[in-house]
C-alpha cells in the first residue's frame, strides 16, 4: 500500500511541525550564504529551489522567504524558480495560493511550480537544482508492509520489524540518491525531519494510546482483527547511525554528497504545555488526527469498507484518544525530536 497524504485539516493545524523551522531556517540562510560565496557571477542570474514534501504550502513561506532574501541580499534582481513538491494526490489549489503570496511578499521574479510525485522518483532534471529543503517529510516511506503487532515499527514485534528496518533504509538511500541526481555540483540541500535516539521520539508515548484505542475499538465490534492488524503508520523515525548509513565513503551516496553538518534538536510551541488539559488534549487530538487519520483511513477503506463508516470508525478512535489524552496531554504529541542534515553534492 503506498503512502496516503495528509489530511486537509493538516492546514490548521501544523503549528508544531513548523517550530522546526527555528531551529532549521537559520541553518537554510547560511546555508544559502555558502552557496552564493562559492558561486561565479554569471551563474547568479536565475535559481532553482526545490522543496520535498510541502503540503498545502503554509510551512513553506518562512524558509523559501529565508533562502530568497539571502541571496537576494547580494543579487537583488536574482529571479528564482521555487519547486514546490508532494504526492499526487495532495490538495494542489491550496498550495498554489501559498505559491502567490510567496511571489508577492518576496517582491516578484519568484515562479512557482507544484509537482505531484513521490519524492521517491526524481523530481527535477538532473543537476538543475540550486538549493534544497525538506521539512518533517523524509521519515514517510515509499510504502507499507504487514505490521500486525503495533502501529509504529518501533514499538512493534522485532520478527515483522527486519523487513520495516531494510525498506527504511532502502528509502534513505533512494531519496539521497535522487537528490543528488537533481542538485546541481555545488548545490546544498537540509533535510530535517523527526528522528529517535535511546530516550525514545516524539510519537512514542502517543502511538501506545492510539495502539490501545485500536483494541479497545475491537473489544466493542467497531474494528475486525483484519482491521487492527493493518492499521499503520507508514514512517521511521532515523537514529544518528541509521541517518549517517548511506554516506560511507565507498558507497555512491557518500561519492555524491558530503556532509556538511548533522544536528539534533528538540522543538516545541512556546507555552503550549501550560495551557489547561481541556484546552490541549483537542489541540493534540487534531494535531495526531490530521498527520495520521488520512493514512488509517485509506488502510480501512482498501479493505472494503465504504468512505462513512471508515470516517465513522475513526471518528470514535480518535475520540477515544482525546479521552485518554483529556487525562495526560504530555503523552501526547507536545514536541518535535529532529535531526538537521545539510550536504553538498560533489
Ligand atoms: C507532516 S507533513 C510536512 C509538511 C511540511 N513540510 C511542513 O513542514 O509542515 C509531511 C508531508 O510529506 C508528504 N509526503 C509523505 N510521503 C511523501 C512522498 N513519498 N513524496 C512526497 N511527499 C510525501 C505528505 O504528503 C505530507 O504533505
């Protein structure tokens, strides 16, 4: 089964998903200073700057704005073409008026265009792109395999998680390979998305209130043991060992691309964990619902089961889940546990 976007409530309701960007935006204005220092004049006329995984396009302001300025900074009349990527089966309309409001606030001679492809196809021509960007997106893969035991890999039997462990990595690979295919030489791109170490990511805790929803809903004939055992999430969540595999020096993704910095951080709304548990638990249920709910509805939906009662079985899941979440939202999704890759093709 492959990969299913997210929700369109994703719009509203991506605020922490954003905080990476407090950390990841500055690293994407040096990043972009780097660039233009190592360039020749005559190659500063026009840029392409792509970014994978984009949803409605509400996250992308910020760091296309941040890399435009700075080039800007010393190329006033650089024109910039912005590629704005997801699967194809995203809600484009939406992005598209993200991609006016970017050409207006940076002042004109800014392009957009929207490409529906799975990241894990090339996107653009080979060795036509300047800059690069990724943002809470790499950690989906391409498709999903049987995990009867959890909704997560991580937390799952190890006997079902071998096959998880080796598509993960096969993935990593493919999506550096392809974007270094696509950067042109020179060309530097920062990949941030959420990662584990030994204390664990940020969707552990919630994944076993969601995996315990799941069976309770069975217990009360809401969901068939077929169904329990199908629904998952699709994603892993890297460690610093598996993020740094595909660069050894003998492999092809090691000879294409060097890396130019690996951080981990920790990100968060400012304030949120303070606010009253009635005030947080739905803000936390629809945060989970609209990254999670498209996928566990397309999972049911696939089994047979018709478009209302999938919206009907996961409505009471997610009910469930704000319930249990109503009594401690900090095992809810409350930060952002990430790793921020910038490499440079060779
Ligand atoms: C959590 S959203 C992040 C969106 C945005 N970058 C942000 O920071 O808010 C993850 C996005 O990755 C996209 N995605 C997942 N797998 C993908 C794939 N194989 N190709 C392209 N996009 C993919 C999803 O459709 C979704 O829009």
């Amino acid at each position: 089964m492959l990969m299913e976007p997210m929700l369109r409530s994703y719009s509203g309701n991506c605020t922490l998903q954003e905080s990476c960007q407090v950390i990841g935006n500055p690293i994407l204005e040096r990043m972009a200073a780097l660039y233009e220092e190592g360039r020749r004049l005559d190659d500063m006329t026009i840029v392409r700057i792509a970014e994978y995984g984009c949803a409605g396009g509400e996250n992308s302001y910020q760091p296309m704005s941040a890399i435009i300025s700075t080039l800007r900074s010393k190329h006033p009349n650089l024109g910039v073409e912005c590629v704005l990527e997801d699967l194809p089966s995203y809600q484009w309309y939406q992005v598209m008026q993200e991609a006016e409001r970017l050409a207006w606030a940076c002042g004109g001679g800014v392009h957009t265009l929207c490409a529906g492809t799975s990241f894990y196809n090339q996107i653009c021509s080979t060795e036509s792109v300047d800059l690069a960007y990724s943002y809470v997106a790499a950690h989906f893969l391409s498709e999903t395999l049987p995990l009867t035991t959890h909704v997560m890999m991580h937390e799952s039997a190890p006997a079902e998680t071998a096959a998880w462990h080796a598509q993960a990595a096969k993935d990593w690979e493919n999506f550096l390979l392809l974007r270094a295919r696509e950067l042109k030489k020179g060309g530097k791109m920062m990949i941030s998305t959420m990662s584990r170490d030994s204390l664990g990511y940020s969707w552990q805790k919630f994944s076993h209130v969601v995996w315990s929803g799941i069976q309770r809903a069975h217990t009360k004939g809401i969901l068939s043991r077929r169904e329990v055992e199908t629904l998952c999430i699709p994603a892993c969540l890297r460690s610093e060992e598996e993020i740094m595999a595909p660069f050894a020096t003998t492999s092809e993704v090691g000879s294409s691309l060097s890396v130019d910095l690996l951080e981990f951080s920790r990100t968060e709304i400012v304030k949120e964990r303070g606010l009253p548990n009635s005030v947080l638990a739905p803000i936390i249920r629809r945060r989970v619902e609209s990254v999670w709910g498209g996928m566990f509805l397309r999972q049911l939906n696939q089994l047979g089961r018709n478009e209302a009662s999938c919206r009907d079985a996961m409505g009471e899941l997610w009910d469930d889940f704000e319930a249990e979440i109503l009594k401690d939202p900090s095992a809810g999704w409350v930060d952002m546990q990430s790793f921020f890759l910038q490499v440079t093709k060779n």
